[in-house]
C-alpha cells in the first residue's frame, strides 16, 4: 500500500451545493409538467377499467395490433438493412453534399404526417417516380400491407440513423484501421468491431425506430390505405373507435402509451442521459 507524501495535503471535497431554482423559472416550468401531464392523465383518468380487457381482447383490436406487430418489426428489419449503412457512411466517409445528405435523413422527423404520406405516393405510387420500375417487376406497394411497412421505415428510420450516427462518430477509426491490417474486409470490420462497440447506440437507436413505426398513422393511412386486416394499423384502428366507441378508443389509446412509455423507460440512461 502507498502512502501519501506527508507534504502533499489531502485534496479537500467540498459539498455540493444545491441551489433554489428561481421563482420566474420554477412557475413556467411547472406550467410546462401540467401542459405535458394533463393529457395523458386524461388518458388514465377516462380509461374504463373495468371494460379494458374485454376492449383490448375484441377481434378488431387483436387483428389491428398483430398488424401493427407485423408492420413494425418489418419497418425496423429495413431501417437496420438501410438505416446502418447510411449511418456509418455519415459517419466515417466525406463525400460533396454531406451536410444536404443528413437534412435528407433528418426530414422526415420534421415533415407533417400527410405531407409524408403524399410523397410516399409521388415516389412509390403507381403514377409515381418509381411506380412504374415497381409495378412492372409485380410490387404495388399503395393500399397494401408492404406500402404499411414501407410508410412506418420512412418516418421512423432517421431515428436509427442519427443515434447511431453519433455512436459511430465517437469510435476512433484506430479500431477500424487496426483490424484492416489483420486482414479484414470492411464488412467484417463492421461486423466484429464497429457495431458492437457502438451496441448500446444501435439498440436505442432501434427501439425508438420501432416504437415509432408501431405509432405510425398519417403517412399510412395517406399513402396505405385504412384496410381492415392489410392496413388497418392499432393508430388507425383507434382513430375509427373514437368516432364510434370513445371508450373503447381511450383503452387501445392506453396500451400505445404504455407500450413508449415501456421504451423510454428502458432507454433512459442511453437516449436521455442518466438521471442524476
């Protein structure tokens, strides 16, 4: 065991000091937490609890949500198959119109939902730009279970690639250069040494992908359809009951709340910083 040198004094640890927030901040603030809160304690507070079993077990939701399962576990199976090569490439290579590459990425997180959906219909349409290349090689993807997938990777795929993006830019590219000397390929570089260092980025990255693309609504229903058992997502499933059955629409309006709600909770410490 070491010593400390007898004229080297002990570091001295002060206390950390808590100051009180202001009263012209603290007052907004907590206007803020209720303007945040009251909806979704409106949610809880009108649920009709003991009508939420029957409600959530009906064949209508049961169909919507296995659909909405199957959507969204398609959407993120394309995000990871597009969405990982598109961020290693912001990340690592420099190539003319980068930054207007990355606005691309980011914009449909800014677009409204139908605005979405109307591009959705001009790009894979069949009067589209590659509406016709599509339907001749026998893909309709309009009203049809592959449009659904297709319209939930394109709203929730920028939050794979901006999460991973910054994981992959905070790896040394010292890692990647000493495997090429060893003889590995570039994917198996990526493979072996890039995205399991960059694995806590990647999963966060994909659960908020996937969480998005099960909440998916204006883009689908715009550019898919509202198709009972093809298209006819949870979202959608919920915007027919609150016309007819409120009560029913609160429930199912429930269970996509607890459902990102679950998410953020299991991401907080990788998305949103850890709490202190």
């Amino acid at each position: 065991m070491t010593r400390r040198s007898p004229d080297r004094p002990e570091p001295v640890r002060r206390p950390r000091v808590r100051r009180r927030p202001p009263a012209a901040l603290t007052l907004p603030a907590v206007l803020a937490l209720v303007f945040l809160a009251a909806p979704l304690a409106g949610v809880l507070a009108r649920t009709p609890w003991p009508d939420l079993g029957g409600q959530l077990a009906s064949p209508e939701v049961a169909r919507a949500l296995g659909l909405s399962l199957l959507v969204s576990g398609w959407a993120l199976l394309l995000s990871l198959v597009l969405g990982v090569p598109l961020a290693w490439l912001l990340a690592r290579a420099d190539f003319p119109g980068k930054p207007l590459v990355r606005s691309l990425v980011l914009l449909p997180m800014v677009l409204p939902p139908t605005v979405a959906g109307v591009a959705l219909l001009r790009g894979f349409g069949r009067n589209g730009l590659l509406g016709g290349p599509l339907e001749a090689l026998g893909v309709v993807l309009p009203f049809s279970t592959a449009g659904a997938v297709v319209a939930a990777a394109f709203v929730s795929m920028p939050f794979l690639v901006i999460s991973l993006e910054g994981a992959l830019a905070g790896i040394h590219p010292r890692y990647e250069e000493a495997a090429a000397t060893m003889g590995a390929s570039l994917p198996q570089t990526l493979r072996y040494v890039t995205l399991p260092m960059a694995m806590p980025s990647l999963v966060a990255g994909a659960a908020l992908c996937w969480a998005r693309a099960l909440g998916e609504f204006g883009a689908t229903i715009t550019f898919a359809g509202n198709l009972p058992g093809t298209t006819q997502t949870l979202p959608l499933q919920v915007y027919l009951l609150l016309q007819n059955d409120p009560a029913a629409a609160t429930s199912v309006s429930l269970l996509l709340l607890a459902v990102a709600a679950a998410v953020l909770i299991a991401l907080r410490g990788r998305w949103l910083g850890p709490s202190r």
